[in-house]
C-alpha cells in the first residue's frame, strides 16, 4: 500500500503548506483509486502516523486529511479523538465540528510553519 514515511511527508507538506488535504488526494498521490479497501487501509496508517508525531512530539497529522464534501474528518478520526480523551462533545459535522477542526487545522499548521 503507502509507506509511512511517505504518508508522514505528504502530510508534513500540507502542513507546511497549510493546506489539508482529502482523502482521495491522498490515495491519488500514491496512484490509487478511491475504494473503500483502500480507504480503509489509509485511515488505518493514519493511525500510525499519529502515534508517531505523538511520540516525537509533533501535532497529529491525520486531521488533515478530510473529506471532499464537507472539509471534516472522517468518523474514524472523530472516534480517535474521543479515544485519546479529547473534550469534544458535539456533533461529528456541521458548524461546530468545522470550528473545532478549523482549531486543530491552525494549531497543526502553527507549529510546521518554517519548518
């Protein structure tokens, strides 16, 4: 599938470049067509991808990568967040949702700003 370390660059250049992007442009990037087995495997590597700047000490990654219609995180993010034992508490999209993913988005591109 992708590498993770490449996944972890694509992803460190749309911060830099403060830009997030969807997951099909993801898939693209590494020459796959959108479909769920591989989506699937994307969101899992997303995953480690986390754990990795985590443990480095770096913001996560993987709230950049969000979908096409709506410009939010797919429910396998949102499932994550919750699990690490964020605050949130409303609704996985909307208004509210975008707000707080707009938050996430700065904070991520704040710190890679330069870099």
């Amino acid at each position: 599938m992708i590498a993770i370390d490449e996944l972890a660059a694509l992803l460190h250049a749309a911060a830099r470049d403060a830009m997030p992007v969807t997951y099909a442009e993801v898939l693209n990037a590494f020459g796959f067509a959108f479909t769920r087995p591989k989506m699937r495997a994307l969101c899992a590597l997303l995953g480690d991808v986390d754990a990795l700047e985590r443990g480095a000490g770096r913001p996560e990654l993987a709230v950049l990568v969000v979908r096409a219609s709506d410009g939010l995180p797919g429910q396998g993010w949102w499932v994550a967040e919750l699990a690490r034992g964020s605050d949130y508490a409303g609704l996985w999209n909307g208004p509210t949702a975008a707000a707080f993913i707009r938050a996430r988005h700065a904070e991520v591109f704040s710190f890679w700003k330069g870099r």
